[in-house]
C-alpha cells in the first residue's frame, strides 16, 4: 500500500478544504509514493514521536496540530521543530497533519468533545461561511437523469439531512453549430431547437474538479454549458466550536467537576458561577477565546475551551460560566479518533496509537 492511499482516507475523514486558510494540513514531510509500512497517530509530531515511530517501523506518523506551521527558511536542528523535521527526513518517515480540517468537521474535535461529555442535540456554533458553491447546467430531458445521478455520486446535492437535492425547470434551447463542430443532435451550420432541462445543485467547495468531472462524463452535449456561483449562506454542518444539551441539566458546582473528571484535566480555570444549572453546553477544543460572545449569543450556560487570557474572563459578563479546561485536554480524544476510524477503512495494515504525551504544560 502506497502513502497516498492511506492520504486519500485521511481526506475523506477530515477534507483539506475543510482547514482554516491561516492553517498549514496535510502531507508536510515526505514522498507519497513511497510503500506504507506502518501508520502511527499522535497529538504532536516531535522528535519523540519521530523516534517512536522508527522503532515501530512506521514511516507514516498522523499528527493533530502541524509540526510545520509558519515559514522556514533553515532546517539546522536549532529548535524542536527543526530538529523532529530532520530526524523524520533522515528515516524517510512521511508527516501528515489535519488540525482545523478536523476542527470543523461535523463528526470531528468538537463533536468529540461533545460526545466525552454526554451532550445530544449537538449543532455548529460557528458555521464556516463562503463555503458552498451552486452548480447550474442544461442538458435534453433524455441526458438529465444520467447527469443529475453523476452529480449526486460525486457529492453534490447535499443540503443538511437531506441528499440528492437539485431544482429542475424545463425549457428551450437553440443553438447553431459551426463547421467544426460536431453536435449530438442536429447538424452542423443548421440552427437546432428543441426541449432542455435546467439543473441546479449545491456543493462544498473542495469537491468542484470532481463535480465537473462527473458533468462532463455523464453529459452528452460536445460543448456542455454550466456555470458556478459562490453563495453566500453559511454551511451548517461544517465550521468551528460545537454546542450541545444535557439531557438533564446539571447543577454548576457538579458540572465542573464532570468535565475536570470526563476531561481528564488536571485543573480548570474558570470565571465565577452564574446561579444557574448548566443545561447548553457550547465547546471549541484548542484556543477558543474568539468565540466566547458566539456562545453567548447561542444561549450557552457554559463554554470549554481552553488559552483564555486573564481579561477574557470578564467576557462571561455573568451570562455564562466559562472554562478553561487546557488545549491539549480539550483535544486529548481526537487521536484516538483517527485511529479508530483508519483501522475500520484500511484492514490488515498496522494502524498504531502513540504512546508518547506531548503535552507540553505539566501540573505541579
């Protein structure tokens, strides 16, 4: 099994597309077509982990934050980043990081984080905008099924719950071709007419090449007319933070001590309690402190994240109780998540969950 196809069932798990632009995901060290000979999963890809994957033979490591995150110009050893850098180039051990590819996914960190807690009826708290893109096309009533299908087959046409969703309006075309064309119905240099059907679908926007492949495999037409507009509605199901329900809502001085407990954190930073049970619980693993008024505004009685400075917590203006739990805590579950879901898609192959605790803030 090559790299790159192990890469192709990371991407379906949490799409690139999906990332952050300030974001750097995906294969950041090494040669995807170099054979696979193990796959280990960690939080953080330092030298550590480097060195755990060598004597585990794996020359695959899947990382949680990347290890690559700004510019470099030299790569000397100097520093933790440089120095696991090199020792993975020196093995021929590849790097691959998903980050806020699978922050904002709908099954991804924060769904995670919701889940350890117990929380149901869970949404997006911020739905990633500028994200969906609508897909117009005209084909003869004869040709639409066949197109439509193709659509929906490579990922168009979902809309929340609900797939295979497009809008379909008959009408009525003309067209004339010149000598060098060759039409499927009519003949060249004669001015054609006939009944056309006008089809209309969403899709996310990484999935465009393989919409438009679809289209021009499935469709008839010589020249096929289409056109793609950006839309301005924000996607539901993908963006950053989640919030969530107690199926019964729970007293504020229990509910601290759940989460330290579920979270496996060894200490929580909070602002003062608000008088109230904690029923909506809005959660963002990682940094999360931009998002404090969006919890607010989505009626949250409490929200986890974690690297909240000082000041911020007078942001809770006693509307919510809010939670620093530790960023690596408030993601301490995502590994484990990668790992599960690679070992029910690729069998047989050695899919391995690190032992090392990269958690660089410790407890006295």
């Amino acid at each position: 099994m090559k790299i790159q196809e192990i890469l192709s069932v990371l991407e379906e798990m949490a799409p690139l597309g999906y990332a952050e632009d300030f974001d750097n995901v995906g294969l950041l060290v090494g040669n995807s077509s170099t054979e696979a000979t193990g796959v280990l999963v960690c939080h953080d890809a330092l030298e550590n982990v480097i060195d755990e994957a060598i004597v585990k033979s794996c020359n695959l490591v899947v990382c949680f934050h990347p290890i690559l995150f700004s510019g470099i110009k030299k790569i000397t050893g100097k520093n933790y980043v440089e120095r696991a850098i090199l020792k993975a180039i020196k093995n021929d051990i590849a790097i691959y990081a998903v980050h806020t590819a699978l922050d904002n996914h709908s099954q991804g960190v924060n769904k995670i984080f919701c889940d350890a807690l117990g929380l149901i009826n869970t949404k997006v708290l911020i739905p990633k905008q500028n994200y969906i893109q609508k897909l117009v096309t005209y084909t003869v009533p004869d040709n639409s099924e066949k197109v439509r299908n193709a659509l929906f087959e490579a990922g168009a046409g979902n809309i929340g719950n609900y797939d295979n969703c497009s809008f379909n309006t008959e009408g009525f075309f003309t067209f004339k071709g010149n000598e060098n064309s060759n039409p499927v119905i009519g003949e060249k240099e004669k001015l054609h007419t006939g009944n056309e059907i006008k089809i209309e679908v969403v899709f996310e926007k990484h999935l465009q090449s393989k919409i438009l492949k679809a289209l021009f495999t499935s469709h008839i037409y010589e020249e096929v007319a289409y056109e793609i507009y950006d839309l301005q509605n924000a996607h539901q199901n993908i963006g950053l933070g989640m919030i969530g329900e107690f199926e019964i809502p729970m007293n504020e001085t229990d509910f601290l001590p759940f989460v330290k407990e579920k979270m496996i954190a060894n200490g929580i930073r909070h602002s003062a309690y608000i008088g109230k049970k904690i029923h909506k619980v809005a959660v963002l693993g990682g940094s999360g402190s931009f998002a404090i008024k969006n919890a607010i505004q989505a009626g949250a009685d409490a929200f986890l994240t974690a690297d909240l400075k000082y000041h911020q917590f007078y942001e809770a203006e006693n509307r919510l109780l809010l939670a620093d739990i530790g960023h690596f805590e408030s993601e301490r579950y995502t590994k484990n998540y990668i790992v599960d879901y690679l070992r029910k898609k690729i069998l047989n192959f050695a899919i391995i969950l690190s032992e090392e605790n990269t958690n660089p803030v410790k407890y006295l």
